[in-house]
C-alpha cells in the first residue's frame, strides 16, 4: 500500500477514551437510577467488552444474574436507552476526550485532502453530538449502529461506508483498537492499523497492518506520515 485513497475512524476506544469512564459510568447511573444493585467497576467492565453492542452486554449480565432471557431482553432495552441518554449529557459536559496523537493525525490527513468517515457500533443519539464536539465538521460519512445492527466482528458497518462512498476498499485504511474491530475491518477488505488501550491491550490484535499504544506513538506517525507523502491529490 503506497498512498491514502480515505482513512475511516472506529469512535470508542479509537478516537475517543469513552469506555472506563463514559459508557461504565453512564451504564452504573441508568442502574442506580432503575433501583438496581448493579455496578461494574472497572476491571467488570473490561471483561464485558467482549461482547459488542451495549444492549446485548446489559442482556448477557442480566440473564446470567439470573433474569429469564425475555426479561433480560425487555429490562437491557429501558435500561440502555437510558444509558445512551446520560452518555449524551456526559459529551455535552466535555467528559468525553480525543485520545492521544488523534487531532494531530486528523489535522495531517485534512491537510493532505485525504477523506475521513467513520464506522461505529455506537448509538447515532450519542456519537454525533460527540464528534461535533470534539471534533467539528471532520468527517464525511458517518455510519453508526442505529443504522447498521450487525455489530462488529461483522464487517457490516465498513461495507456500508465503503457503499456509501461508492468504491472498494483498495487505499483505505481503517482505525480501530480491539480486536472485534480489526477483524470486522479486515473482513471488509481494508487495511487495518490498530491503537490499543487499557481494555484492549491483551486482544489479538495480529491481522492489523501495525498494531501501537496510541495514535502519538512515533511508529504510528511515521506509518502514516510515509503514505501521505505517496498520496498526490490532483490540484
């Protein structure tokens, strides 16, 4: 691969550190204001992400608590659309920060005229306002688990962004930070680079392409900084 045809974002994790202490407080809240004894501290939390897709982590904890399957199912779905709305306040608020080294690669891909989209399993009701406020007018396509419900492994949401965009994978790299992702992004048939963090930092991350801490790390950098002096843009 030689030059950037586009560069498309996952949120949680990639663009954002929103796990520890966006979604797992904003989860702990919609508990505690249900009148539940549920609370997942940090190191819980870590081991629920293996599962994609908040409503279905709710379910899976909440059956395996002992809840009949339909129960979980019904009482997940109040409980997550509550969850989605105190994350929307925690964005609002500035809670939620730009992970080391994502504005700088940001500011060079826009720079070098390269497109920038993004696929997510998030919930459109929080990601938007999120990357409006932490980013601005950045990105082109943005597709989200509101429109697409076949969570990551499936390779659903970069094969919809590529539809959208109408062209193929060839030139386009993603960015993603746990190995649900990488594999969803590899199946699409894109190039993957990998950043992790404190959840991820044990997932197999081998099929990305180059795999560091953060976006600042100096191998991170140079990857992309060697593509974007091969990518020529007509004038």
């Amino acid at each position: 691969m030689t030059g950037l045809e586009a560069v498309i974002f996952d949120v949680d994790g990639t663009l954002v550190d929103s796990e520890r202490d966006g979604h797992r407080v904003a989860f702990n809240a919609a508990f505690e204001e249900a009148g539940l004894p549920d609370r997942w501290d940090v190191t819980t939390y870590g081991g629920l992400l293996s599962t994609a897709g908040g409503g279905k982590r709710l379910a899976r904890w909440l059956e395996r608590a002992g809840r009949p399957a339909d129960e979980a199912r019904e009482l997940a779905a109040v409980l997550h659309e509550r969850k989605t709305a105190i994350m929307r306040v925690l964005v609002e608020e500035g809670h939620i920060r730009a992970r080391p080294g994502i504005h700088r690669l940001i500011d060079e891909l826009d720079n070098h005229g390269v497109p920038m989209h993004v696929a997510t399993t998030g919930t459109r009701a929080w990601v938007e306002p999120l990357l409006d406020r932490v980013f601005g007018d950045r990105f082109g396509v943005v597709v989200t688990g509101t429109e697409v419900p076949d969570l990551k492994p499936s390779p659903a949401v970069y094969l919809e962004v590529l539809h959208r965009l109408g062209t193929g994978p060839e030139g386009v790299v993603a960015v993603e930070d746990s190995a649900n992702g990488v594999r969803a992004a590899t199946a699409a048939g894109l190039v993957c680079v990998a950043t992790y963090n404190t959840y991820t930092r044990d997932d197999d991350l081998s099929a990305a392409t180059l795999v560091t801490p953060d976006a600042a790390d100096p191998a991170f950098t140079a990857w992309f900084r060697d593509r974007l002096r091969a990518t020529v843009r007509p004038a």
